[in-house]
C-alpha cells in the first residue's frame, strides 16, 4: 500500500513524501515502517499506544480511529499532522 508522509515527518523518511508498507492494521503498518526509518512510530504513537491527538490516519478518505484499523493491499494512506500556531 502506498502511504503518503506529511512534510513535517519526511525527516525521517529521507524526505520521501510516498512510501510503500504492509500491515494487516494501522499498528503492524507503523511497526514495519519504524523498522525502515526509526523513530517514525513514535512520532505517530503516545505512550498509552494510541494514535497522537495531532496525528490523523486515513484509509482511503476514511479516518482511522485505532492502530487496529484493518488494511488490505492497494490501500491509500494518508497521514496528517495538525497545524498550530501562528498570531494571537
């Protein structure tokens, strides 16, 4: 499945905006990417083993709730960081 990466984590995808990754859920997706590029993960993942509150996944235009989100190939993904910020 393709998965697009947004700008703020390509750091740690050698600035790849699209890679590829398998996983029958959101979590084992993660987990194989963090094998290629460590520390992905844990920009995605709390510490309770949840989906970050700025982070949202989509699978094909549909938001994931849980890293147990099930996945088949050919899938689109879709990570989105929050924006924050600016002038009060």
């Amino acid at each position: 499945m393709k998965v697009h990466i947004p700008t703020p984590l390509r750091s740690y995808t050698a600035k790849k905006s699209v890679i590829e990754a398998e996983g029958a859920t959101v979590g084992e997706m993660l987990a194989e990417i963090d094998q290629r590029y460590p520390g992905f993960r844990f920009r995605i993942v709390d510490e309770q083993d949840g989906i970050r509150e700025h982070i949202k996944i989509f699978i094909n235009e549909k938001q994931a709730r849980s890293l147990g989100a099930p996945l088949q190939p050919g899938d689109m993904i879709h990570i989105v960081c929050a924006l924050s910020g600016g002038v009060r």
